[in-house]
C-alpha cells in the first residue's frame, strides 16, 4: 500500500497533468474536501470536479510544491498555482469569465492519506490574491 508522501506525490502529478480519472482515483469515495468560500465535499468525485473547475478555467495550470511536511498519515503542502485564465471558473460565489490573466496564487492543503487515499483535504489560499491577479478587485493601496 502507498504510504502518504507517495499518494500526495500521485495527487500533484495526477493534478498537473490534468487527468480526471488520475485524481480521482487518489481521493477515498466518502473524503472530505473544505476550501475557501465556505466550501465542503463529502466525496471523491466532488472534489475531483472541484479540482477539475480550476484546471477547466486554467487549461495551462500547474501546482508547485514549495514546502512539504509528512508525519504519519497527515501532509501539508506550501505551493504556488500557476495558471492563465482563459475559461469560466464556477464556484461558491458564482461564475468568473475567462479574464486572460495569469494567476500565482500561494496556498497551503493539510491532507491526510489512510489505506492509500486521501480521506481529508483541508485547502487554504487568499481568495483577495486571486481575485486582484485577475482584476476582479482593485489593486491594494500603498503606503
């Protein structure tokens, strides 16, 4: 059986190569997925189609791991995504039009792995940062 770095590797490497399939087969069927937005999954296919919205929306995206911590069953990845905008991102507040920007927004998944798949997926990012790199809000003012 997989142990947790190896399953967090699959899942980045399934990710970037936008493979649905891939990343879905990564994620138990009852897993649970909470993400900025007041977002919450309760399974595989939810949260691969979450997954799957970004990489629609940024047909070029990349997630890059910058920091990782494993301890036992639990993951924690520092990461930067990269991407062009060039579709509709759907989520929790409605739908983004494609705004042909690039995004490289930092983030941070505590992720935990049982029986080789992740069962818990905790995502945090600064939903300001995406929306100003996108120009849905305005750049922040300087002192």
């Amino acid at each position: 059986m997989a142990d947790t770095k190896q399953v967090l590797d699959e899942a980045v490497a399934a990710f970037n190569a936008h493979d649905e399939p891939r990343f879905r087969a990564v994620y138990a069927d009852n897993a649970v997925f909470e993400a900025p937005g007041d977002v919450r999954l309760e399974d595989g296919d939810s949260v691969a189609g979450y997954a799957m919205a970004w990489l629609n929306a940024f047909p070029d995206a990349q997630l890059k791991i910058h920091k990782e911590i494993i301890a036992g069953e639990w993951g924690v990845h520092q990461f930067t995504f990269e991407g062009t905008h060039e579709d509709t991102l759907s989520g929790p507040t409605g739908d983004i039009p494609a705004t042909h920007k690039r995004l490289i927004g930092r983030g941070v998944e505590v992720l935990r792995v049982v029986d080789g798949k992740v069962t818990e997926d905790y995502l945090y990012f600064d939903q300001v940062q995406v929306m100003t790199q996108l120009g849905l809000l305005p750049e922040p003012a300087t002192a």
